[in-house]
C-alpha cells in the first residue's frame, strides 16, 4: 500500500505497540498519516516521530474524536471565543457501565480506565486550557465493589494549573442511572454539559447576559471519526497543522503518562516526567 502512488493518506488504526513503526515507514514513504489513540507508548518516541512528519513536510495527527463529539466541539469554540472569560475550572465526569470488556484484550490492560479509555478525557481537557500548563496530576484507581473485570473500573485525577484546577472522575461499574457530565467554569460564564451517555448531551451557557441552550447536532459516533480524519485532510489542503496533530497531542499524553504514575506510586507527579505508558 504505501507504494501506491494513488494513497496519500493511511489511518494506522493498529495496536499501539506496531503502530510507531507502521507511522514512520509511512512518512519514509512520504504519506500523511492518522494515528490511532494513544498516538505512543513513550513520549520520546511521539517526538520522534513528529520530527519526522516535520522534516519531510508532512501532516501526522491523531484520531482524538472526542474532540468533534458535538457537546465538547462546542464547548471548546465557546472557550476559544471568550464567552466564559478566563477558565478557572474543568469538571469531567463519566458514569457508565465498562464490563463489556472482560475477556477482551482490553481487560488486560491495566490502566484500562485511566488510560485506553481515559485518554479521551486528558486530551479534552487540554483542548479546553489552551496553551496552559498544567503544574501536577494527582490520580487513583480502585477495585469497584463486585466488578468482575480484572482491571480497576474505578479512577480520578486532579490536575493543577496556575489559577486553575481540574477533575476527571471515572465510575466504569454504573450499572444503572449512568451520566456523562462536563463543567467549564469561567471569569465570565460557566458552561455545563449533561446526558446519560457520550452521545445524547444538552448543554446550557450561564452568563451575565443570561442563559443559552445551543441546538446541537449529530453524535460522538460518527461525528467524531469524520471529525478526526477530515480535520487532517482539510489541513493538508489549506497547507497547514491539523489541530490534532501529533506534536500537540503529547501534551495530553503526557498528562495521561502523570495519571498513571501517580496512580501507581500514590504521589503528584509533574506532566512529561513520567516518559512512558505504565507498564
């Protein structure tokens, strides 16, 4: 395939530990590529393979979907817009049932929760800060009383930031009543967003103006897929970054690395100091 003369994009939607080299060959033979997520397993390796999409003038990014699922899509644009002033705060919360995985390969995983499926939420919330840095995460994981998977379906973080803070909290054993709750909270406005799952969210802008309720459209899925993928050939036609773009995206990974290693050792720890995914 990549001596196609007639493919100029792939998706490499494998698992993460070929994937690096499935990316680089890919580059070498001067195509744009979309990683799957997690775009790596080491930060050092993410790097280099973003130097590598740099020097041969190409575009690689990452499928981070969530990003165009319409109820965070349109949080972030508000943000952008400065319709809730300066962020203070960042609430993310899911509750929902993850027992589908046992005995999948993904119950083998034993960050399943902050990690596999966490990853999507890190990411979020560095799309919502912007630019700023977040200073340490202090995370954990649990046991959930009764679950039968073998991994912990039970996780949060808490996440620092210079006059700002955030949370992420997991509950992945809801077997009834799940919810799926977003807050961003500004100097000048807060934004909610809530439903019983990814894909069916209302969400409501408190201002001093008053309150707006936007009409959203479409759903996480398919959303989300065409999102990740037409961002990237849009970028590659108007000649610029995708705004998924694997150098950006070691941001998130490297607040996802932290959660992890606070997780295991019990202490805060500073995003790009843990270098690789736990093991």
């Amino acid at each position: 395939m990549l001596a196609r003369d007639d493919v100029d994009v792939i998706d490499a939607a494998t698992h993460p530990e070929v994937r690096a080299g499935i990316l680089a060959d890919a580059l070498r033979a001067g195509k744009h590529a979309l990683s799957q997520k997690p775009f790596a397993l080491d930060l050092d390796e993410g790097e280099r393979l973003a130097d590598l999409a740099e020097e041969k003038g190409l575009k690689l990014a990452v499928n981070q979907n969530g990003r165009w699922a319409p109820h965070f899509a349109w949080i972030g644009q508000a943000i952008d817009a400065g319709l809730i002033g300066e962020v203070q705060a960042i609430h993310l919360a899911v509750h929902w049932d993850h027992s589908w995985t046992i005995g999948t390969p993904f119950d083998e995983i034993r960050h399943l929760v902050l990690y596999d499926f966490g990853i999507h939420w890190f990411d979020i919330l560095c799309r919502f800060m912007g630019q700023r840095e977040p200073l340490r995460v202090h995370a954990a994981v649990a046991r959930a009383a009764g679950q039968a998977n073998k991994a912990p379906l039970l996780a949060h973080a808490a996440v620092e930031y210079d006059g700002a803070q955030a949370t992420l909290i997991f509950d992945a054993a809801t077997k009834f009543g799940a919810s799926d709750q977003t807050m961003a909270i500004g100097t000048k406005g807060t934004l909610r967003s809530a439903g019983p799952d990814l894909c069916h969210q209302t969400v409501e802008l408190a201002a001093q103006q008053g309150r707006a309720v936007p009409a959203l459209e479409g759903e996480w899925f398919d959303n989300g897929f065409r999102g990740a993928m037409g961002e990237l050939l849009c970028a590659i036609e108007e000649n610029r970054e995708p705004s998924n773009n694997a150098r950006a995206n070691l941001r998130s990974l490297a607040l996802c690395f932290a959660a992890m290693q606070s997780a295991d050792t019990g202490l805060a720890v500073k995003p790009g100091d843990a270098r690789q995914a736990a093991k």
